[in-house]
C-alpha cells in the first residue's frame, strides 16, 4: 500500500504544479456584466463568451460585454431575461433556453428567433439534437418539445419537476429530480 501510495502522490504532482500558475479574472456588474447572478457559460465556434444571467444575456469578445435583453414589442430580441441554459448545435447556431422559451441566436443579423408558441411555459433546463439535426428542449415539468419552425410541439409530458437534464450518447433521457 505504502508504494502505490508514493506512487500516486508522484504521478499527481506534475499536475498540480501545471495549476500554480492559473490566473483568473473575475467580472461583475462593475465591468459590464447585465447581473451577477450566472446562470450558464458557453463558448461558440467564432470564440465568444456567452454568459447567460437572472437579467439578460452577455457577449464577451475578451475585451467588452454587449448586452441583449427582452423586449415585449421587438419579436426579434431576447424572449426573456431569465436566461437558464445554452445549446451549441452541430451546425453552430446557439440556442438559449430562458425562463419563458427558447430563442436562437442569428448571427448574420445579431438578433434571435423566439420560439414559444405551443409552449406551455417552464424553465427550460436542456436541450439536445437528434441524427437529422432536430432540436429538442426540455423544461422544469419534465415535459420534451420538438422545435419546428416557429412552433413547439409538445411530444412527451413525464410530469416531473426537473433541475437538470441530459440526454446520452444512447439516445437515453437523464433526468435530475
């Protein structure tokens, strides 16, 4: 036991040196994050940060934060501040899960598709994409919608309320109760 555990302890601390040297950057409203609650942190393909907060979505390019928020009389903004969850699909396009939809991003026109109507309202808490390129969310009920053009279709009510989802390489549904 004694030399497997030197062992061990040898094998593991190359590795924690490799961390001494990490630098972190911290940003808050201060700098010109939307709200300091975070929600969800996800890099696209272009390499931007978005930041997903309890009052709006963030853009950081590694320099600034552009803003974007809900508008009830702009139908290409943000659908709603809460922002809860991200998807990067295999065609790159971001898809933002919020407290009231979903909404995905366009960046040829730096604007969004909000895509609520059929949806009975819930926290989305994931989303996942089928072989054909199909997007599919998941919200706080444990309800899956299929999204399609500019509907949801509700295809599976489990009744549950959910905090997380997953959906595996298998095609198994993970729910987190």
């Amino acid at each position: 036991v004694f030399p497997a555990a030197i062992l061990l302890f040898a094998l593991l601390l190359p590795a924690a040196a490799q961390y001494k040297n990490l630098k972190f950057n911290q940003f808050d409203e201060r700098d010109g994050l939307s709200n300091n609650t975070v929600n969800c942190i996800i890099q696209d393909t272009d390499g931007f940060i978005w930041i997903g907060t309890d009052n709006g979505l963030n853009r950081y390019d590694g320099y600034n934060f552009r803003h974007y928020k809900a508008d009830a009389g702009d139908s290409l903004s943000l659908i709603h501040d809460h922002v809860l969850v991200f998807y990067i699909a295999r065609d790159s396009s971001l898809w933002i899960g919020t407290q009231y939809g979903v909404c995905q991003y366009r960046k040829n026109t730096d604007d969004f598709i909000q895509y609520n109507r059929g949806y009975s309202h819930g926290y989305v808490r994931g989303f996942y994409e089928d072989k054909e390129g199909r997007i599919y969310t998941v919200n706080d009920r444990g309800q899956i919608y299929r999204i399609e053009k500019n509907n949801m279709v509700l295809l599976r009510d489990y009744n549950l309320h959910l905090y997380s989802y997953l959906n595996d390489a298998g095609g198994n549904h993970w729910f987190g109760v």
